[in-house]
C-alpha cells in the first residue's frame, strides 16, 4: 500500500485543525459577551470606528497639504523660465 501522507503532514494537519478550533471558541466567546454586554461593545465599536475616522482625515489632510507645497513648487520652477537658452548635449551636438 502506497501512503502520500508523511508524518509532518499530518503534524501540521493537526496544528492547523487546533487553530481553526481556538479561533470557533474565541469567536463563540466574543459572540456571548456581545450578547451579556451590547452598551460596553456598541461604545468600543463607537471608540475604534471614530479613531480610525480620525486616522483617515489626518492622512487625507496630509496628503492634501503635501500636493499644494507641490503644486507651489512646480509654480516657481516654470516662472524660472529663461528665453534663448541650449542645453548642450555632447552625443549629439548640432
């Protein structure tokens, strides 16, 4: 009889199926505490949802300031402009 199966397979077969097992139990848990608790978890929910809110606008704000500081940049540099200028390129001179 032929086996394809090794024994570090099976190994991680089973770490794997432990895994998904705490993870059903912790679930189920945080499932019951919600239920016992809706005021306590609907005000955590309320906290992290407003953090990250927050967290958006100061990146979008940032983001933001940092195209203007840019768009300024690029301005100045095209004011700059002088007439009658060759940039010399030794490859290839005229």
């Amino acid at each position: 009889m032929l086996r394809f199966v090794t024994n570090s397979m099976m190994g991680g077969g089973k770490n794997l199926i432990s895994g998904i097992i705490v993870c059903g139990l912790f679930l189920i848990g945080f499932g019951v505490m919600i239920l016992a608790f809706p005021e306590i978890f609907a005000l955590l929910a309320a906290i992290v949802f407003f953090i990250m809110g927050a967290g958006c606008f100061a990146t979008a704000w940032k983001i933001y300031l940092a195209g203007r500081k840019f768009r300024k940049m690029t301005q100045d540099v095209t004011e700059a402009f002088r007439e009658n200028v060759r940039v010399r390129d030794e490859e290839n001179e005229l």
